[in-house]
C-alpha cells in the first residue's frame, strides 16, 4: 500500500508564507472610503494566494502531493455587509496560477470549511450561512479551474437534542444541493457528536466518501475498532460522487486525518507532532485491502510535523516500511 503524506495550509518550514493573512470587519468598516477598503481586501487576497503558490512549490520540492487550502484566503468574503463585493474579477489571476500549479502536477487539494458551516442545524438562517460559506469555497475551486477531485470535507455538525433528527436534516439538505455541490463534498466523524459508524452511515446513504479521522475515532466511538470499518469506508470512495471528474486509470485514493493527542488532559486537541506508532499500526490493519491511501497530517507543526513523522517511519525500514520519497511509504503486511 503507497501512503502519501500531506499537511494543513501553514508551513513552520518555509519564513513569511502565511496563505491566511486577514482584516478584520471592524477595521474595514472603519475606513472612510469603501472602495479602497475593497481594493485592500483584494491586495491582502492576492497576497494570500502568491503564498499558497510558495507552498504549493515548497511542497511539490519535498514530494507532498496532499495540501489543504486555507479558507481564509479572501478575508471577509462571506460577510453579510459585503455580499455586492466579487473578488473573482480581480483575484482571476492568481487563483489561475495556484490552480495551474495544482493540475500541471497533478496534486490533490481540498479546503476544510470551518465549524460555523452546519448543515444539520435547525435554525434557517444559520444553514443560509453555511451554504453562503460552501458556495464560496466552491467558487474559490472554480476560479482555480478545478473539478471535481478538489473537495471541500465537513462534518455533519451538532445533534441539538436529537441526533437521529439532526442526521435526517442533514441527510435532506445534502439531497437537495446542486449534483456539482456534492460532487466536491466528503464527511468526516468528529470528536464529540458523530462519530465514525454515524458518519459512515450518512455517507452511505448518500453516496459521499468518508474520510476518517483516526484522532477523532479514538476520542468518540461506540468501541469499534476503526480497521473493521474501512472495508464499508473504502466502498464510499467507489462512488459517483467520490470519483467525479477523476480518470479511469487515476482514481482518487481514500483518505483518512491523522493527529496524536495534545496531552492526557487534553485528549481532543493536536499534539504537535503526530506519534508515529498508532499510525504505523493503523496503516498496516489495513494495507492487505488497500492500495493507496492519502493521509491529511493535522499536527500543529504541519509540514514540520510530516518531515518527523518521515523520519520516524525510516526508522521501521525492513519491517514493512520503505520509504518511498520525502513524504510517501509503502507499507506491506
């Protein structure tokens, strides 16, 4: 089984090369002409998306093929005050570029919508937001010209009391959103309300991929052992709308999120690194049915954590682990 090993927007490697520089709402509102508050949301943008390219080549130098955009790349863009603002016009450019970049070396991507984008919610306008908030991550695919490979993972939010009614809710929606919308979605277990069977289900009945996140599994569960569901998750990603855009000979591989524990006090948050021996124990559970899987490192010292992480895998070279490139392995029973 080939693992590929990817990392979340930041760099602790590479100087200067946030993809996520902002302004505040209060700030801009607190310019005297609009127009050139617009023009600084654009200049902040363009700037944001020339370091996402210094990433992107940063990556491709060390062999990392997975990377997850940053959402924040357009500061404010889904703010209610600013909704007659198109930033496309202006930023066309450089999003081409970082999507050229993307395509010429055939990389996969994805953007993580943020927590406030729920679509399992029972309040109206909060859903408005949250498809308001995926529209705009899929119009930010767009202007990089990307299809269907690109996709834009969430979770399925809160129970609100009910959890069977906020999964059907959830479920409904999902049904009536646009066949492009879904083609770029995944669903992910979470750490405190659905979890990895819940999750898989929706998938299921649906017709999403699941990308399971193995930190997340091990914090919220019914005492499933995660390797006994992969050959369900593995299924999801056989779908129409896993494999939407994807040639038949280059099928989008699985993908899983892998981060290790901040401390025993606090098992849910990100530890910096991730520990390589629950991982390793994973990955070899499931390589006799699996022939390439993708793996979104969530370790706060991102690429820095995938390099040590690297490292650490070396270290069971001869013992079913060959290192492949500065960031793959191939792993064998």
């Amino acid at each position: 089984m080939i693992v590929r090993f990817g990392y979340v927007a930041m760099s602790t490697v590479v100087g200067n090369a946030s993809p996520s520089k902002t302004m505040t709402f209060k700030t801009f509102s607190g310019l005297a002409d609009r127009e050139a508050g617009l023009r600084r949301l654009e200049t902040i943008s363009t700037e944001n998306l020339h370091n996402t390219l210094r990433l992107l080549r940063h990556s491709l130098a060390n062999d990392i093929q997975v990377y997850r955009f940053s959402s924040k790349l357009v500061p404010l863009a889904t703010h209610l005050s600013l909704v007659d603002w198109n930033p496309f016009e202006a930023l066309r450019e450089p999003f081409a570029k970082v999507g050229d970049f993307v395509k010429k070396h055939g990389m996969r991507v994805s953007f993580h919508p943020d927590h406030f984008t729920v679509l399992s919610t029972p309040r109206p306008e909060v859903l408005k937001s949250s498809l308001r908030d995926l529209e705009h991550h899929m119009a930010m695919f767009a202007a990089m010209g990307l299809d269907g490979r690109a996709k834009n993972n969430i979770h399925i939010g809160g129970a609100y009391g009910d959890k069977p009614l906020a999964a059907e809710r959830f479920r409904e929606v999902v049904r009536n959103l646009p066949e492009k919308m879904k083609q770029q979605l995944t669903f992910e277990n979470d750490d405190k309300t659905f979890n990895a069977p819940e999750t898989l289900k929706v998938c299921e009945d649906l017709g999403i991929p699941m990308v399971l996140d193995i930190h997340h599994q091990w914090v919220n569960n019914e005492g499933e052992d995660p390797g006994d569901l992969w050959p369900r998750i593995l299924k999801t990603w056989s779908t129409p709308y896993a494999q939407a855009d994807s040639p038949m000979n280059d099928p989008l591989p699985p993908k899983i999120h892998a981060s290790s524990p901040k401390s025993a006090s606090d098992p849910r948050g990100h530890a910096d690194h991730v520990i390589v021996g629950p991982l390793l124990q994973f990955l070899r559970q499931i390589a006799p049915m699996t022939e390439r899987v993708d793996v979104m490192l969530e370790a706060k010292l991102k690429d820095g954590a995938l390099f040590a992480l690297m490292g650490d895998l070396a270290k069971y070279q001869g013992d079913g682990v060959e290192i492949v490139d500065e960031a793959s392995v191939r792993i064998t029973p």
